[in-house]
C-alpha cells in the first residue's frame, strides 16, 4: 500500500508540472500569432500611409503593444496618431 503511495504522488506531481507548461506554451503561441498579425497591419497601414496620412513606426513600444493586444492594439494606435 505504502508503495502505491509513494508512487501515484510523484506521477500526480509530474502531471500538474505538465499541464502548467503545456498551458504556458500556449499563451506564447497567441502572443506570436498576435505579434505577426499586428506586424502585418502595421506593415500594411505603413505601406498605405501615402494614401491615409497615418505612419505608424515599427519599433520596440509598437511591436509589444500589437503583441498583446493584436488588431484592437492597432486600432488603439491609430487612435492615439490621430489625436
């Protein structure tokens, strides 16, 4: 009895372990999916900015706050350039 014990606790121990990671790794796949298409509209709104008077640089602040928040995070921008 006692090692039956002493081996579902390290095997309860290593699922919880996996679940945790496995949990965080998908939080990093929605920020890259967020990232990459907030670049493209950045990138896509840089490229129209001939046409729409709006130039949104593509650096560090801008990059992280389309990482996060993804298109709302563009909008977002946009709004702040415009006022």
């Amino acid at each position: 009895m006692v090692n039956i014990i002493s081996l579902i606790i390290p095997v309860l121990a290593g699922l919880l372990i996996l679940k945790l990671v496995l949990s965080q790794i998908g939080c990093i796949w929605k920020i890259v999916a967020n990232s990459l298409s907030g670049f493209v509209c950045l990138w896509l709104l840089n490229l129209l900015s001939g046409f729409t008077g709006i130039l949104l640089p593509i650096n560090l602040v801008t990059c992280l706050i389309t990482g996060f928040l993804g298109v709302p995070g563009i909008i977002l921008l946009v709004l702040g350039q415009l006022l």
